[in-house]
C-alpha cells in the first residue's frame, strides 16, 4: 500500500506541477485534476462490487457510532498550537464534523463518487487554508481508522467477513487520505505559485525603479554639468584676461549668469520633484484671482517671444476670469511651465493663450505651432525626467520636469491637465482647469 | 609654422564659444566647429585638421537622414584608413562610473575629458599632449 500510495501522490504531483507550468488557470486545475484523480484512485484502490457491498453491509452496524468518529477527529486537532484557527466559531467545526459524519453516512452506503470527492477536497482545503499541518490530519485519520477498526472488530462477530470488512475500509480511507494529501499538495503549490508571482512583481518593480533612477541620475549630473560648464568657463577665460576689451568681458559674464539661471531653474525642478516623490511638496489653496498672475507669467515670457519673433497672443483680455481656488506661487509656476514650453518649442508663428469658463472650472488653453510631438508618446511627457526626444532638450535646454511637475501641481489643486498634438511639426495645445472659487 | 588646427563637434553654442576663445586666443590654435557630419568627414579627410574634440551627445548631428552620435562619428573617422590616425579628444558631459571605459572603447578616442571643462590651461595642455604624440 505504501509503495502505490506514493507512486499516486507521485502521478499527481507530476500533473499538477505540468498544469502549474503550462499556465493553467486554477479552478480549471481544481476540477480537471479533481475528475481524472478520481479515476485514477479507483483503478489504484481496486474497488469491487465485493467491497462496496461488505461496506454496504457494516451499515446499519456503523451507523451509530459516526458521530463519535467524527468527534474523535475532531478532538485531536486542537492539541496543534495552530488549533484554535478551525474553532473560529463553533459553527465551522460543527459544519466540518457534520460533514465528515456525511461522509461516513455515504462510505457506509457504498457512495464514493464525485460528490464524495469534492466534499473531502473542501475539508482538505479548509484544512489548508487554517494552516493547519499535513502530518496533524494525517495523524487524526489515522485515529479514524483503529476507531472503525474497534468498531468492527466488537460488533462483527463473522470472523471472514470482518476482515474483508477491514480491507474494504482500508482502501476508502486510504481513498480519503490521498484526496486530503491532493488537496494539501494543490493548495501549497497555489500558495506557492501566487507568492511566487508576487515576488517576481515585486522583483520587477525594483529592478525598473533602479533602472529608472540611475537613468535620471545619469541625465542629471549631464544636464547640470553642461550650464556649469559654461558657467566656469567664461568666468575663467575672463579671469585669464583672454578678452581684448571690456565689452568682451561684459559678454563673456553675461553668457556665464545666463547658463547659472539657466542651472538654478533645473536646481530648482529638481527640487520640486524630490518633494512630490517625498510627498512633501505644499500646495496652500485660498481664494486666488488668476488673472493678474496669467497676465504676469505673460509679459515675462513676451520678451522671449519677442527674441525669437514668435507672436505671444493674449485672448483672455477680453474674458471676465472668476476667482479661482488655488494656490498663486503654484499656479503662477504651472503658466510659466505651459507657456514658457510654448514659446521654448516654438521657432515660427504663435502662442495663443485662452480661456474657458463654466461653474465649476477655469480651462486655461496655450496653443503653439511649434514643433508638435508624435501621438505615441504624448502620454510619456508626464512622466517625471522624460523629455521625449533627448536631443530636442539639449536644442532647447531644461529639465525635462516641467510638464510632469505641473501635472502634479494641477491635480493637486483638483484640476486636470492635457496635451494634445497633431503630430510632428504640427504644434502642441495644453489644456488645464483650476476649480472655480464657490463661497 | 603653420598654425594647427582643431575641429570641435558640440552642439551646444555657449560651449563652442568657450573652446573658440580658449583655444584661439590661449591656444593659438585655428579652430572649425561643426556638427554636420558630411562636413565633419570632408574636414577631416582634407588633411587640414589635427586633432578633433568630440561630443557624444548631440542633437543635430545627422549622416545620410539618420541622427548620429559622438561615437557613431568616431567610428566613421576611424574606418577610412586616411583619417584613422587623427587623434580624438572626446569631451563628453556623460560622467557616470563606467561612461569613461565604455566610451574610450567604443570610440577609440587618445584623450578623454569629462565636463564641466572650464580650465582652459588644462584643456590645452590636454590638447598639446595629444598632438606632440601625434608626430
């Protein structure tokens, strides 16, 4: 019996860890391993009519002693320090004594068909599920068995035909612990599938996040080693006395404190998003006229316009803007991103800067003829340290945070941010809202 | 003598200015920028460049419709037999570990500086080295 007991478990395990493999679904490996298991324990276990009839026959004689089989099961579980989990409530180990006494009630009736099969895999999965060990359960059928055996053994008094009756009972608890072991191997191998899928998640995350943070690592020290090269540099060759008039000079100096604001302007994104990414970036909302701030970030970014004989068109002086909800240093940082982008992305034709208003929101629209970007990767400019094309940011210097940082300042405030473009070549428009002041 | 001379590809303008003055006027050295790549190729093909200092990251590099990098072009130097002893100086912002032994490999490049490169004594003294070996 113990050799054809583990070359079963041995048949099982193979099928189940072939179906964990090949990427079956779980309740479909429940049922197609419950049906053909069950068929497989029927030829192992040899049942004959023989047996079902000997077992049909002891019950009437059984009968009354079921309940007490079951107690007897029952009683010796607590002992496990694991215990107390099954008894819960006194409904769950009633139900699951019940259900054992059923079980007795089929064995004794000859039944051990599918339904049989089903209700022992339940009570093995409960056991599972409880934590409760293999070797404990084992242990209280085993208790099961000698109590059946003393059964028979006091109340048959055919000699022949309670030994039959012993062999009978012996391959339907046999029957019944390959299923409670089945059992227990399938519920460990899901654990063990489904902690393992966790953990290669986990896995991957890491990897990507480390990834993701040595990438941003290496394009910062790149992106603020090149303003500080020229920052050192001029200074230096003015130090050198390299120039030959003071104009000379006064150039070289003026390139120097433009790459140096051009270096505190990525020190300063850069700090923003070690805020966001520490949660600790404070946005104040309070009553907020948008206007006037609108109307500032504009003038400032008209003289780059102008530099670049891009037209900056205002279309909001026509529009009563209501009072909004918001924080102004915040909102201020938002237009000089959006419309600083604008005009940074664009080498010919117009900005135009709108607005929108219904009783919940202001939509603010900056449209521009720049150089556009390619549907596919309009969702990534978002995404924190992504400027989408690496080369475009050297062409147009920054950081590459700007738009991900006002997302998160625009959300913050309860507003929505969007970019659209047609393509390449074809100019951006972004969209924002800002929530309408309601008293 | 004839002055020497010094192609610097680099695509950001700020930067050009500064090898311009430093090389020129501490330098004495006569100096061509450009990121063209067909341009880049005639240069040096014609004899007239000494040595060329070399970005790896740029933006308008492009060689027959396809963008190029700094590495990309050093192997273009290399490959043709009558410029592949021109001596390299690549000069690049990429400063993280490992960026130096990757990129000297990949480019074959005798001289590797790492920006921010402002001292322009030590950039000539760099650039002095790699033309006397060149003799």
């Amino acid at each position: 019996m113990t050799s054809q007991f583990s070359s079963f478990c041995e048949a099982i395990r193979e099928r189940v860890v072939a179906s964990v493999r090949a990427g079956d679904k779980m309740r479909n490996l429940d049922q197609g391993v419950t049906m053909e298991t069950f068929r497989e324990i029927k030829r192992y276990m040899h049942f004959s009519d023989e047996d079902v009839s000997v077992l049909k026959k002891l019950g009437p004689t059984m009968q009354p002693y079921l309940k007490e089989m079951a107690e007897r099961f029952y009683a010796e579980i607590p002992n496990h320090p694991e215990a107390f989990k099954i008894f819960t409530g006194p409904e769950q180990i009633n139900r699951l004594k019940q259900s054992l006494q059923r079980w007795g009630a089929g064995l004794f009736a000859g039944i051990y068909d599918e339904n049989y099969v089903q209700e022992r895999y339940l009570v093995g999965h409960t056991h599972v599920r409880i934590n409760l060990p293999q070797k404990y359960v084992v242990s209280a059928m085993a208790l099961v068995r000698e109590f059946l055996h003393q059964v028979v053994n006091r109340e048959i008094k055919d000699i022949p035909f309670r030994m039959q009756a012993h062999i009978s009972l012996d391959k339907v608890l046999d029957l019944d612990l390959n299923l409670m072991c089945e059992a227990y191997f399938k519920s460990s191998v899901q654990a063990l599938k489904e902690i393992n899928q966790k953990l290669e998640e986990a896995n991957r995350k890491l990897i990507e996040s480390s990834q993701f943070k040595s990438e941003f690592l290496a394009s910062t020290s790149h992106e603020l080693r090149t303003p500080l090269s020229s920052v050192l540099g001029f200074i230096r060759l003015v130090l050198d006395g390299v120039c030959q008039s003071r104009e000379e000079e006064m150039d070289l100096l003026n390139d120097a404190f433009h790459a140096a604001e051009h270096l505190l302007s990525i020190v300063n994104d850069l700090l923003d998003v070690a805020r966001i990414e520490a949660g600790r970036l404070e946005i104040q909302s309070r009553r907020t006229e948008a206007k006037p701030i609108l109307q500032q970030v504009i003038s400032l970014t008209a003289v780059q316009a102008e530099q670049k004989s891009v037209k900056l068109i205002d279309k909001t002086d026509s529009i009563a803007l209501p009072t909004v909800w918001g924080d102004s240093e915040r909102l201020k940082q938002v237009f000089i991103n959006i419309i600083g982008n604008a005009v940074k992305f664009t080498d010919r034709g117009s900005v135009t800067v709108n607005a929108q208003v219904d009783d919940k929101f202001v939509e603010f629209k900056v449209e521009d003829t720049g150089v556009g970007i390619a549907k596919e990767r309009q969702a990534e400019l978002f995404e924190k340290f992504k400027q989408v094309d690496s080369s475009l940011k050297r062409r147009y210097g920054g950081s590459g945070l700007g738009l991900a940082i006002s997302k998160h300042l625009v959300e913050r405030m309860g507003g929505k941010i969007q970019l659209h473009s047609e393509g390449l070549g074809l100019g951006t428009t972004v969209t924002f809202t800002i929530p309408v002041y309601v008293q | 003598m004839k002055k020497q001379s010094i192609l610097v590809v680099e695509d950001n303008a700020l930067i050009v200015k500064f090898y311009r003055m430093a090389l020129e006027r501490q330098g004495g050295y006569k100096v061509y920028t450009t990121e063209d790549v067909d341009e880049i190729l005639q240069l040096v093909r014609s004899g007239e460049i000494d040595l060329v200092i070399l970005d790896i990251s740029l933006s308008n590099a492009h060689y027959q419709n396809r963008k190029m990098d700094g590495i990309e072009i050093a192997g273009l130097i290399r490959q043709d037999q009558a410029t592949a002893r021109i001596p390299i100086l690549v000069a690049t912002a990429h400063a993280m570990e490992g960026d130096r032994a990757k990129i000297i490999a990949a480019t074959g490049a005798n001289g590797y500086l790492e920006k921010p490169i402002y001292d322009s004594r030590k950039l000539i003294s760099e650039v002095e080295s790699l033309l006397s070996t060149k003799e």
